[in-house]
C-alpha cells in the first residue's frame, strides 16, 4: 500500500520579497529555499549579493548560490586564496598525502592549465632585484641530500616535460635569443668562460676525451646523427665567404698545415678504420677491369650524374669505387664509376653508401643481393 500524502498547506515566507503565503506540506520538504511565485526564484537567482573578502577586506558581488558554497570564508581572486590558505588556515595543514593522491592533483592542474581553466598568477611577471637577493641569502650555505638529488634526478628522467626537453624552438624566438645575447656580449654582461684561456685541460684529460670521442663514432647511429645535423645547417653567402677567407689565409701558413696534418694523421684521425686503405688490391684490378667498369657505366659519375667530357676541364677525374669496402672483392657487381670528389662522400657513412649502391645497380643492372648485403652470383 502507498503512502497517504499529506494535503495540508503551511505559512511559509518568500526568501526573496519576504512575503508570507501558504504552501503544501508535500512540497517544502524536498526544497530549501521558498518562493511566493516564479518571479522571485529568477530574481533572487540572478541578483549578487555584497560579500567582504576574509584577506583583503574588499567589497565584492556574488550570487547566493555561490555564498552557500563558500559558506564561512569569501574571496575576490586566486590570489587572496593562496594568501589565506597558509598555515593552520589551510583545511590540508599537518596532512599527507600518499603518491596516488599526489600524481591525480598534479594531472588535474596539468589539464587545467592546459585547457585554460587556471593560470599562474605570477605568469608575465618578473621578480624584482631585492626579491632575487633574498631567495639567494636564504639559499646560501644550504646543499641538498642525496635523497633529494636523486629524487630530482628521477623526476628528470621519468617526466617528458622536464625543462626544454622535445620542445622545439620557433625561428622568431631563435632570432630574439641570438640578437638578446649578442647586446649583452657588447655590453659585457656576458663574457665566455674560456676566452684567453689556454690549458684548462691537462694532457691526460684530452687524452681521455678523444678516446672518448672515437668510441662514440665508431657507432653507426651515432655517425648519422652528428652527419644530418651538419647537413642541415646551411650557411649564408657571406658566412660562407668568410670562413672561406678564414681557411685560405690559415692555410698559406706552412707550420699550420704540419699541426693539422699531424692532429689527423693515421690513429689520431676519428674516422681510423685499423688502416684499410693501405690493404693492396688483387691483381684482378687492374686498368682493364676498370675500363671494363667505365665502360659499363658510360664514362659517368654515377652520383651526380656527369660524363668525363664535362668532368675533365674541371679538373675532376673518374675513379672505381667497391660497393662493399672490400678491395679483394673486384668483380662487376662490387663496383662501380665514380668522380674523385663524389668517392670522397663515400668514406664517411658507409652502410647508408653500401645499401644506396646496392639498390641503384640492381635496378638498372639486375644485380641480386641478399638481406645480409652480400651478393648473390648467377653463374647459368
């Protein structure tokens, strides 16, 4: 059986006009605000009611439902939130949270200002030269345990938006940066570390260093990375000239010519391979068997493309280059014709060379490779 409602009226008073009318019992228990008609439930809706701010003592307007929210404390801004919220008048003071509570609070924000809903409120202020100082006298003499270290460095590992890491600079900011720190080397504000130096690393530290640096080059990846960076770069017309005036006056100096021959010479060059190019060829390679190549190859570098008619008033000269760097291996599918400047480019970045030679002779000769790179001979 359901329940009877009960059908009897009460005097109730309007929360906006103060007028008293009579309304059904059934009705008032679900509602905690009455009103006498609609009108007053859209007016006291939408008319702001005077609050003082608890921090600053400023006058401000809010809507009631807003009020009930806040209850005790009201606020004008973030600002006078934060201020308040120190010490015992945070409802978080002596609490902890645990790193699950921690890593959501922290992703919320991270949405939020993302999206806008929250902004810093020191963004695009700077601080002031006597602020610098104190954070910088209460910081003296303070040094970080090792817990604290090693937490940073985690977080720097772990995070991906740890300082400018994967973010890319815009070429606007580049040029605002260049030029920045280029007023500031006239003016003397910034000055190179370095500059008028000599020494600063003993001979056993360099040492250490160009070993190092060896290592690191004899990995492939490595090699074409620091490759496509300098690739990439690409110099202005007068920068250019520059450094070639640079080069060409340093270069008339015979005692500079003997100090960078001797810094590149045999072990002491990075691109060292163990000394294969002073390995003898077979005697399967001999001015015949390069003719033969040429001929194949039409008299032209196979690279860039240019025939020894317009090759040789510029003093450029065809050689035979082996596909897979091997000197003892000269037959027609290891070999190919190209100019001495273009078999330059060749020493350097060898696999990228090797599988570029390997796929350009199978589609125009038909020449079979493995996957292994190696050469698969068809003797039917």
């Amino acid at each position: 059986m359901r329940e009877r409602i009960n059908m009897t009226k009460i005097k109730v008073k309007c929360e906006n006009c103060g007028k008293e009318y009579f309304a059904w019992e059934c009705y008032l228990k679900n509602q905690k605000n009455h009103f006498c008609s609609r009108k007053c439930y859209g007016l006291f809706k939408r008319n702001k009611k005077e609050v003082i701010c608890t921090n600053c003592n400023k006058k401000i307007l809010k809507y009631p439902s807003e009020i009930k929210k806040s209850k005790k404390n009201h606020f004008c801004s973030q600002k006078c939130v934060s201020e308040f919220n120190v010490g015992n008048n945070n409802p978080n003071f002596g609490k902890h949270f645990s790193d699950e509570i921690r890593d959501k609070i922290r992703q919320k924000a991270l949405e939020n200002y993302k999206t806008g809903k929250r902004i810093a409120h020191n963004k695009g202020k700077h601080l002031s030269n006597h602020t610098k100082n104190l954070i910088r006298q209460s910081r003296l003499g303070k040094k970080a345990s090792e817990e604290t270290k090693q937490k940073l460095r985690e977080n720097a590992k772990n995070n991906p938006n740890f300082g400018i890491r994967g973010k890319k600079w815009s070429e606007e900011s580049k040029k605002r940066a260049s030029e920045n720190r280029k007023e500031l080397f006239k003016k003397g504000k910034i000055v190179v570390w370095n500059k008028g130096k000599k020494g600063i690393y003993s001979k056993e530290r360099l040492k250490e260093m160009s070993e190092q640096k060896k290592e690191f080059w004899k990995n492939p990846e490595y090699r074409e990375k620091t490759i496509s960076k300098f690739k990439e770069k690409r110099y202005s017309d007068g920068q250019k000239e520059m450094y070639r005036q640079i080069t060409t006056e340093l270069w008339k100096d015979p005692i500079y010519r003997e100090k960078v021959c001797e810094k590149l010479r045999l072990e002491n060059n990075p691109a060292w391979l163990g000394g294969k190019s002073f390995e003898p060829y077979t005697f399967d390679f001999n001015a015949r068997f390069k003719e033969l190549i040429k001929s194949r190859d039409n008299y032209t570098c196979q690279l860039c493309n240019n025939h020894i008619e317009i090759l040789s008033p510029i003093k450029r000269y065809l050689v035979i280059h082996h596909v897979n760097y091997d000197k003892k291996l000269s037959i027609q599918e290891n070999c190919i014709c190209l100019c001495n400047i273009c078999h330059n480019y060749t020493n350097a970045n060898r696999i990228h060379w090797k599988t570029f030679f390997q796929s350009f002779m199978a589609e125009k000769y038909d020449y079979k490779f493995n996957e292994n790179q190696k050469i698969i001979l068809d003797f039917t």
